[in-house]
C-alpha cells in the first residue's frame, strides 16, 4: 500500500472515529470530555480512569481502543495526547477502597475524580457505557464508546498507560508476585503466587480469585 494511500484510510478512520464529537459539537457541545478506565477486571493494583478533551483542531492519528495497541504504540500515542488536547487528566482509586465499596463505585469515584481534573471542564461528557449521574453536565454512556469516539479512545491510551507505570512501580516493590509482567489480572502466573503466597496489600480482597472461600465474584 502506497504511503498515500495509508494516510487517506487512516484519516477516514479518524474522521469515522471523530463523527460523535463532530455532530455533538454542531450541537453546542464544544468541549466533548470523553472518559475510560483501566483494571477494572484486575485482581491486584488500582483502577485507573481518564478523562480527555480532544482538541477537534488536532486530532491524533493512530488512536484507537487501547486493547488493540502494542504498549510502544500506546506509549507513543499517550504522549502525543498528552500534547495536544485541550485538557486530560487521569486518576486512581487503590484497592482497599474497592473492597469497601465495590468496583463499580470505585470506578465511578475514580471517574469522577478524573473529570473533575479537567481545566477547561467538559460541557458533555462520553464514558465507555458507564453511567455517571449528576455532573451538571450531559453525560452518554456508549457501549464500546472506546472504539467509537476519539476521546474516550485518547482516555482509555492515558488510563492504560498510566495504571501500566504504577503496576510496573508495585513489581518493583512486590516482585514476587509479578505484576510488572501481568498487570494485575489473573493469569497462570499470578494465580500461582497467589496459591503459594497469599493476597499482599495491593490485593482486592472482595475478589473470588484471590481470596475464594471468603470473596464475591470479580
């Protein structure tokens, strides 16, 4: 494929990609903040949520689902987010608030925090089909929002990124447990260490997996 040929297909991907925040701005909505979390499904570590306004005037290309990247690719990408948008922020909640008051809650916290972050604020707000009530502004949960708008793509790269580097810093820390290579998520590895060592302080212990006669289900 001719390098012509690879810029028109990727900047009608991101013109495709772009099309709600588009239409929403045509709406009066200028500043579209899109959110999304990373580790929710995790055993070990924080969940990690981020929020973007995407500067219409400089969209970035190569942005998409941060599950489709490469981690050099999403690195890459964060920075030139970063950079250009409007505003971003991103925040954590760890794991002993999780187990108080659930994942769902603390994801919604972790969110809230993030846009909250937002200087200019958003006067909408896309999440990944999450709903958040009570924003004062308009809030529209998309299912597969990651995949279908530009700015909660751009917040789910920051979110990854970011949660990628603190569980990086926990294997430093707990190198037992090998969270630098699984991230916190169950696999054979993680479960094994689990078996032999039991949960550590960065564990969710209202999660089956990790403690299993006395948990709920992740």
């Amino acid at each position: 494929m001719s390098t012509l040929s690879r810029v028109a297909r990727e900047g009608f991907r991101l013109r495709r990609l772009r099309a709600l925040e588009d239409l929403l701005g045509l709406a009066g909505y200028e500043r579209v903040a899109g959110v999304d979390e990373a580790g929710r499904g995790a055993l070990a570590g924080p969940v990690v949520a981020a929020a973007v306004i995407v500067d219409p005037r400089r969209p970035v290309p190569g942005v998409d689902d941060s599950k489709q990247l490469q981690p050099e690719v999403r690195e890459r990408l964060a920075g030139w987010i970063r950079e250009t948008a409007i505003a971003w922020s991103v925040a954590a909640g760890d794991a002993a608030p999780i187990d108080r008051i659930n994942i769902l809650e603390a994801t919604r916290l972790a969110t809230r925090r993030a846009l909250a972050g937002l200087r200019p604020a958003p006067d909408a707000v896309v999440t990944d089909a999450l709903p958040l009530a009570g924003l004062g502004v308009p809030c529209l949960p998309l299912v597969k929002g990651d995949a279908l708008c530009h700015a909660v793509a751009s917040a789910s790269i920051l979110a990854k990124v970011e949660r990628d580097r603190l569980l990086a810093e926990m294997g430093l820390r707990q190198p037992e447990y090998g969270f630098a290579e699984h991230k916190g998520y169950g696999s054979p590895r993680h479960l094994a260490a689990l078996a032999e060592l039991g949960p550590g302080p960065e564990h969710r212990l209202t999660f089956a997996r990790v403690l299993p006669r006395r948990g709920r289900a992740a």
